[in-house]
C-alpha cells in the first residue's frame, strides 16, 4: 500500500523531495534513485533505507519495484522522462517546467493521450496552497459575481546571484502566476503584454526590474502582475481578484503582530520556501494518494503546455514591447473530463471533507 | 481678519462649501452668493447672516466687500470667472476641473503668470487626505529608496444614474489619480494607455466599466490604475507605492472591527463623501488660512492644466486602443517656486507643527 | 450669532482650547481670559483680536460680552467657578475632573438641579472619538445582542516626567475609560477591583505600572482595563466589547501600511494629542453648536460626578487589594430626560446626518 | 524504522490520531488497537492494514511487536493505561487530561521518575501552533523585554450539546491556556481567580457562560483569559502577551480578505478542528520523530500534573469566589534537562531548520 517512488535528479530540489515524501507525507517511499552525478545519487541514497541507485533515468523508470516517478533533473532533460514515464504507463510527477519549450510540451500531451490516461502532473505548487484554494472557493461560491481584473504581485527579496535574466523574470518567476490565473478562472490566457517601468538601482542593472505583464484572458478577464526579483524585503506574493460584486484576495499571513517601537508589524515570508513549505507538502501527499488510487488531478500535461506557450509569447512581447496573442492547439478531450483540470479543485474538497 | 468669501454657483458643490465656511471651519464668511438660478441663490442666502445675492458673476467678484471667490458653479463657466478674479487681483478657490480643456486651462495659467502671483486654487481635495499625505511623507523620508511602480483602484458603488459616460470614468472619476501621482511623485505624466477588461453586467452595458489606465511618469515610474464605477459594495480608494526598498499603501481605513457570523470585519466608506470629508475640510480650512495671509498653496492652476492635458490624452488612448503620450506647455517659474506645487507640503507641516 | 466664550485659565490645554476656537473650529470667538498668572493672560489675550484680560474668574463670569465659560484652570479650582457660572445662568465647558471628590462633584450636580436645567458639560473628549461613536453605533444597533465583556488597554509611551503616582495611573488614565464605559454601556459601575503585575523595569520603580483594573457595571457587564503609563512602543488605546453574538472593537487606525525590512507596518499614535486630536475638535465643535441652539448635551455633571466617585472607589481598591462596591446618590430627573446623557448620542446623529 | 503504534481507545479523537498516524505523517503505522467497544475496535482494525486487535490496554502495552502507545481513552482510565506503559518501559502519548486529579498525575510523575527517564507526553497540542511558537521566539529574542500581563480569550461558537458545565469551561477548555501560558512563560502558576460576568441568554442558562480566569505566575505575570464557549460567531482563540518594550499577539489569521457588501472580511474558523489542524498534525509528527530517535520532548507528565492542579485550584475558585493560591510540590531534576519542558522549543527549532 505504499507507493515506491523512483527519483530522478537528487539535485537542492530533487533532495528537498526526497526529504518530504520520507519525514513528511503519508503514503510513499523512495526506493530508487539516479542523477547525472553517480557519487551524488550514491551520497542521497545513503540516507534512505534501501534505496537503488541506478545509472540512467530509463533504468530507473524501468525498475519494477518502482511504481511512480518524481522528475527533478534539469529542466532541459525533462521531456526524455517524462515520455519515457508515459511510455511504460507509470505516474510522472515532473517539476515546472514540464519541458522548455510549447513544442516539447505538446509531445508529451500527445504521448499522453494516445496512452489514453492521465498519468503526468507538473509541480505548479501554488494551487495546493490553503490561500489561493480558500480564493477559488469563494469565486466558485457565485455570490461575488463573474470576475472581471486581477491584480497579482510577485516579489522576492532578493534576484539567485548567478545569471538571472530578465527572460527568467517571467519564465521562471511569473510562470507561476501564468498557471494560477488559468486555474482561479478555468480560462486560458489569450494574449500578453510586458510593461517596463523604471528600474532598481538596487539589483543588477542589466535586469528589467521590475516589470509588469498584462494577461488578457479568454472572456476578457485582464490580470496586472507585478514581478519585482530585487524588491529587498521579503517574499511577497499579492493577489485579489475583482469580480462584479466584490474582491477576494490573499491576506498578508502573518501568524503574530508585533507592536513596538511606534509599529503594529506582521511578518513577511523570507523566502518562497517559508511562504509555500505547506503547498509542497499538501502537493506531494496528493499526488501519492491519488496516484496511489489508481487516478490523476492536479496541473496536467497540457497545463505544462499552455503555460509554456504563454511564457513564450510573453517573451516575444518583452522584446518587442507589442501585445503578443497567444495560439494554442485544440484542449484534447482528456484533460476536460474528470482527472482533468476541474478535478483539482474536487479531488481538495473530498480531502478536506475527509479530515 | 475673517476672509469675506463670495460663491458663484450654489448647487449641491456650492452649498457644501457654504455649509463648511460657515459652520464648520474658522476664519471665513460667505458674504455673497450667485448663481445661474437667482431663485436658488435667494434660497442659499436666506440662511446665512447677510449674505448679498449678486446678478451675475463679474458682480460678485467686482464686490468691494468680497475678499475671495469660490467658483462651484457649471464646468463650462469656471474659466471665465477664473479670469474675471484674476483680473480682479482676488484670490479664487475654483472646483475641478479648472476648465474642460487644456487650451482654457493655459489661457488661466498664462493670465496668472501675467499678474505675477499665485491667486488659483484647484479643488483636487484628495492632496489634503490624511492617507495620501501620511505617504507622502513615508517616500520623503527616503528610507524606502526611489519609487518604481504604483497600483491604484478608484471604486464606486454605483455609477450615477445619469448618462455617465466611459469617458467620464476617466474625466471625472480617474482625474483624481492622475493629480494625486503627480503630486506624490513630483512629476509630470509622460504617457496613458487604457485596457479594457471584461465588462461587469451590474451597470449600464455602455460604460466600459472597469477599466484600467497605464500612466507613465516622466522619470518612468508606472502607475495603474483601475477604474471600477459600478463595484457594487462601496466606496474603496487604494494606492500603493513601490519604492526600491519597500512600499507604502493606503490602509484600508476602518475605525471599529466587528466580529460575528464567522468573519471579523472592517466597514468600506460608503461613499466619497464619507471616505473625504475630512480632505474637503482640511481643503478649505487650509485654503481660508493661506490666502489670508495673502499666500497662495495647493493644487494651482498650472495642476489642474497638466491634469487637463493628461485627461485629454486618456480619452484618446481609451478611443484608439493605443498609447498616447503627453507634451505639456514649459512649467513658468512661477508654478517652481514657494507658493507652488511643492510648497504644499510645507504648508502642512507648518499646520501641523502649529498644532 | 458667534458665540463668545471666556476662558478661565491658559495654561496649556487652555491655550490649546483658545486655538481650536479661534483658528479650527466654528461659531466661536474668544472675548475674555483670566489666570492665576495675570503676565500668561495678558500675553495670551495678546495673540487675539480685543480680548478682555479679567483679574478674577468671577469677573470674567460676570463679563455681560460673554456668552458661556471655558474652564480650565487647575483641578481644584473648577468647582467655585462652574458653580459661579451656574449661579450666572451661564453654560460652562469644564475639563475633567468636574472636581477633584465626589462631595465636590454632588454640590455641582445639586446646584445645577436647582437651577433647573443642564449648563455644564465635562470634557470627556472620548465620547467624540470616531471609533468609540461607531461602536456605540454597532451595540445600539442590537444585532449583536446584550453586551456581556469588554477589554480595554490604555497605554502611554511614557509616564509625565513629574511625580506621577499610581494613583494618578486611575485618576488621570483610567478615568477616561471609566467614563466611556458608562456612555457605552448607558450603566452605572457597581464595582471596582484592582490587579497588581509584574512591574516595568522602565519606569519609576515606585510605580505599579501595569496594573488591571476590574469594572464590574450595574448590570453584571464585567470590564478589564489594562493601564501601562511606560509601554515604551507608543501612545495605544483598545477596547473590545464582547456581546452575545459577536464583538465590536477598535480597529488599530493607521492611515497606511508600510512594507519594509521583513514587516507590514501600521503606525501607532505618538501620544494622545496625536491619537485625539479630532475627538477635541469636534467635541468643541459640538459644544458651541449646541450651547449657541439655547441646548446642552455631552458628559454632564452626573457623569462628572459618577467618574470622581468611581475613582475613589477603585483607589481604595488599590489600596485595599480588595474589591470596593461604588454608591451613588439617586440619579436627578435631569439627567435622564434629552440634554442628558443619552442625548449625546442623538445630538450626534443628528449633527452627522445635516452633513 | 517505521515506528510501530498501539492505540487504546478508537472513539472519535482515537479514529483521528489513527488517520492521521496512518495517512497524514510519516514514519508511524497503527499496529493494534484495543478498545472498551471491542467491536469498534474490531471496526477501527478493519480499515487498516494488519493491525491486530487486542482486549485490553495491558495486553497491547504487552504487544512485543507495539513500539510506542497512544492513550485515547476516557479520561479516567488514562493513569492506568500510563502508568502500565512505564512499567513496560515504553512511550506513551496521552490526551489531555492526563489524569482527572493532580494525586493522579502526580503518581505519574513518581512512577516516571522512579524509572529514570521520559517516557510520557500529553496531548497540550497548542505548543505545537505555528502562532503560538511564533509568539514565544519573539519574547525569546529579547527585544520586548520581560512579559507583564498577557490577555486571552477562548471562545466557541457553541457549548458541546450534552451537559457541558462551568467546570468544564475551565477543566476542558481553559486547561488548553493554563498550558500555553506555562510554556510561554517557562513558570508556573502560583493563584487563581475567576470571574462572573453577565450571562449569555443565548446558551444553557445554567452555565456560567462566558466566564473570566485571572491567573498569576510565579514571578508576577498577570493572566486574564475569557472563556465563552457560545459565542455563537466561530472559534476564535485570542492570546496577546504585553512586554516591556512592547506586546505580541496571535494575528487573526485568515488566509484571505474578501470585500463586499460593505465589508472587508477576514473568515474566523468554524471549530477547534479547523483552527488547530495543523497543530495536532505537527504534534504527531514531532512524537514519532522524537520517539523514533529513543528521545522524549514536548508536554511532560509534570505539565499534565501541574495543570492539573491549577484546574482543580482554579474550580475551587470558582465556586467560592475567592482567589485561590496553587503549591505544586518539588519538580523533580528529570523534568528540568533536556528532555524535559524547555527542549520542546530546542527541538523545534532544529525541525525547522531541518526543512
């Protein structure tokens, strides 16, 4: 009854997973493992209780004592994976992004629906988070109308010290506001647009910070977002939704207030680790039980693509400084159907309900 | 050393400010009234002490015994009187607009520079907002670095029930934003565009209602700003500012929390009236004090011209679905030095202070 | 149709007093002053247009040019000129306390009855504060059922340089919360008790700072009052009252919010000038309307009264360590019938609805 | 390495700490189960995998194949159940109480000590709350100062429907802060008070209902903690801690803010269940890790004696009206190490870093 996970790429992120799934979560274990580092692969399953170590991902995704596979390698390598995952009909949980580019995407949507089931899901973690999941709820509720604007802002406290470009700002950094607007209002994102205000003399001045992408959904609905990789104070991440009779909108968290020193203070998150630490946890512990159940929910291969297009046409229209539209191919039929997007939002309730 | 204050226009504009010169702030009298009804500034006049109805405008203001004009009456009519108070050396208090275009406003402004003196005050109340000063003096502080960006939303519960306009929004409703960022950041605004989101169907299906306004300041700091006339649930003013080290943003007011039926809860004005009757106060209070000691402060002429101009350029970029950028006419000295735009501040922190 | 007002004794609320009259609020205009120190008076009646310097404050009563009597000259003094004002059939606003005992308080109260009509008001500044009157407003509404708790924290910065006692922590402080509580509640407080903390090592080690003061009103409404003379952080009031079915509380104010260095920051008020500075206002404001109508309204001699012997009484508790029940003389006629205190609320309403 | 759990008694909270063992945290299975309802047991047993079904608690305390025991059963078979447990050399988590006496408790303590190391915890899960830990590193840092006074409150929307009484309003509901202000302030409790308040009229009339505790800590700290178990709005747990320099306070939590119908509104939670999920979810997976590492942290049986013993002074109180002082007797050298009370937050804080 618990699921034998295999891993590929025990890299920060890779290790951070195993960690979870061994001292969190319910439900799993790490039984195989492999990373383009041998000694590194070998030093992580030291730790674990058994775990193999195996030479190539494909022969981890071979093993039959491993029932699923957690894809944390470089993003580039992704795709090999995943439609190998596929290709032996074994649940992939693969972290953002599914793959580089909307083309490699779409052939793991293909791959995927001539397998003829769900079994990929793209680590878009902000949908497991209680905030934006209470969010949902209260739009779903009807009684503050259809939305209309969304304002978001995402905020890092400082850009990573290695090469960050402007590029990542929104490939790396947006992206996850891309996947949540699409989720909040289960529509896709029909064109985008990238403001360039005045820059922080504060951070690397060949990066264009901050910016400001303007998302045009589907029926009309326009998302502002905000991405500021330098902003200095903390990890803050906005959103409020407008709808026609009224917003709802992520709280400033804060467990405690502090008052001194002339100030009523609540905390910002440090880092995104601190703000999210309980969206990967909820993330992951579904992903076993609903694997486990035989099922797939959550962001599907084809929500790794469209966000992936999405980004695409964003950076054409941060080169450009023109609106870029945005094309996607047809939604296959299997990700509108239970398992699909929708299930997300009603897999969570039977799990709250649950508790 | 009371200020003998003569109105022109006595409509619901003019009798709120009849009724706080006269019972509610110190140091003034209205003395004499007019308005295009003479019925209705008979009626104005029957309650107060002694207040002379004059025929026409040119009268009032030609009144030996009137010290000040308050010009409240149509839009169309305000630069005429504007000029006539000019002419006649007196200080005139004019409500927004100042004129309904840019040519008239800098026909005033150059009637103005002419007389060598400050005399025009605009009624942009929204400068004397405890909220927008208390910020403005957080970015002077300087602790917070440079501004970059600033998110506003401009929220009324309903349009009024008259033919307002989409235009309107903007003219009417949104001007109030466009002097408030260039009074915060001290800077002209260089561009407008607006978006147009997903139209609410609580209103009337003509109005473009929300919307969003990109303004561009002339040291690139971006400003949104959302428009939302018809937002159902109250009356929500919001700016926030950010700045390379940190932002500062309008709380969101509130004097009591009530706690029941499973929320805590903070009331949203109801209206303008309620969320600015304060500025509206501290607007003439301050207007009353500064021109009898024969000074001049405030929004001026050449801010109410600049915010004519900016409105100008809106409409067309709401028409054209494109970017429009705004020249304005040189600054002449006069609107650089004390007494002009930045002298305000000054002037309240002297009030302050004398408290 | 001005209101002229005779101020005994300029000291520093007395000069701040003569300010708001003559430069913030309306309706109102200084003509007579005296003080103990007839140089401060002359030097004060100096700043005003023709105000008469009196020797003694039965003179300045006396004066037929004025209307109505400040008081605010030093605590044991206001007994003899409210009475003389009474005597005089003259309104007089008095700062608290109405006098420094009970017995003092009663000979007011009883000459007043004599005289057959309301002429003094107590300053009681809190029964104008925004926040309280909006509370008052959510009880009355009755949504919230019978009130059953309240929790109340008075907190300074510092304790007054000079020998401020634990005594005066009640006298000073706390008496402003006694009052409140009894215009909230429209109750009588039956009973006091006093708790003694751990004291502050930052202050006066004589001092018992905190300490909690237990108020138990005549119909079993049980209210904790924290008062904390050296809290350090600012200058903070709070109070929450707990009803049947929800509470209502004051919110922690702050215009704005700043976001900086890791925190979300709301100002605290520096001192009480800052904190209620427009609960003096308008509590002036409302005073001269109301006298000026032939009227009175506000915290009247029974209230003064009730607050000096509540004081006692809770001082005895301090001294005791035990509870003290609190008897009060039979309530006059006059004190229940409009003009008294229930009326405040009505004069308020009706003040904010001619707005 | 998967800790192997016994459970005696699988009513409603023995069902959920048996979810939550087997489907929620990591490192733990339920191996046996015993209940008084052996047919629920059988039940219980039926949807896990494997777990053997025992006929009483000794018997599976016996289990050579049970590593660890988990004490859900009612109350008064708790010290049985325990003391076995030692006897047998094995942990032991207990729900609160730990025993219905301080007597109880106390032969324990003995037998506890007597066996020369911890093996008891008790389920005190607040310790285990994000905000409470919050509050207790922020007082940790220093920078407030020494705490004085701390305000509480304790309030549920309804009494439980079978005949809950005021005793259990401090025995079942008020035990939860007589813990955490123990372990906030690393003292103990040295007097107790309790007052009566207005009743509610929308609960059981024989209740006192809400009810205030006044507690006093060793070196003078002042407590005072409302509880209103039908408050009738939610769940709402309120603890503000006033510091020298300054206070800190549980936030108000909400994850979102939605605005409408006047109101910006923040959801307070419906039951103990939604406020405290995480709590009992973190206080599991600490004991399985702690046990797991042959170590012993969190609440002590000295903590369930002392609270003990400050409920039954507190009850005593109650009924007389008087304050009642608590003497404990000496606290044994075991529970002063590590190990004992204060490595709760050491190993906290090594948890956190872990992640």
């Amino acid at each position: 009854m618990t699921l034998r996970v295999g891993v590929i790429g025990v890299g920060a992120i890779g290790q951070d997973h195993i960690r979870r799934l061994t001292h969190v979560i319910s439900g799993a274990r790490v039984v195989a493992l492999t990373d383009v580092d041998a000694q590194r692969a070998q030093s992580a399953a030291g730790s674990l209780d058994g775990a193999r170590v195996h030479a190539t991902g494909q022969d981890l995704i071979d093993d039959g004592d491993v029932d699923a596979i957690l894809v944390t390698s470089w993003g580039p390598t992704h795709e090999e994976y995943v439609l190998a995952s596929i290709a032996a009909g074994k649940p992939v949980f693969c972290e953002k992004p599914l793959a580089p580019t909307p083309d490699a995407c779409l052939r793991i949507v293909k791959a995927e629906v001539a397998r003829g089931r769900r079994l990929v899901q793209v680590g878009f973690m902000r949908r497991y988070d209680a905030g934006y999941r209470a969010m949902k709820k209260g739009l779903a509720r009807g009684t503050l109308g259809a939305p209309l604007l969304a304002h978001c802002a995402h905020r890092n406290p400082t850009a990573p010290p290695y090469g960050f470009t402007s590029e990542m700002m929104i490939s790396d950094s947006a992206v996850h506001e891309i996947d949540i607007v699409r989720w909040l209002f289960d529509q896709e994102i029909a064109a985008g647009t990238v403001l360039k205000p005045r820059r922080t003399t504060l951070g690397d001045p060949n990066l264009q910070d901050p910016l400001i992408m303007i998302l045009e959904m589907a029926d009309g609905v326009v998302v502002d977002v905000e991405v500021f990789v330098n902003c200095g104070y903390g990890y803050d991440i906005r959103c409020e939704v407008v709808a026609e009779s009224g917003t709802v909108a992520l709280s400033d968290g804060g467990e405690i207030v502090i008052t001194s020193n002339g100030l009523h203070s609540r905390p910002v998150p440090a880092d995104w680790r601190e703000r999210f630490v309980r969206a990967y946890d909820v993330e992951l512990q579904e992903w076993v039980e609903v694997v486990s159940a035989g099922d797939a929910s959550g962001p599907s291969s084809w929500d790794g693509y469209a966000a992936a297009a999405v980004v695409e046409r964003c950076l054409e229209a941060l080169q450009s400084g023109q609106r870029s539209t945005v094309q996607l191919e047809d939604r296959p039929e299997l990700y509108r159907t239970p398992g699909g997007t929708n299930a997300v939002e009603q897999s969570t309730e039977g799990h709250r309900a649950s508790r």
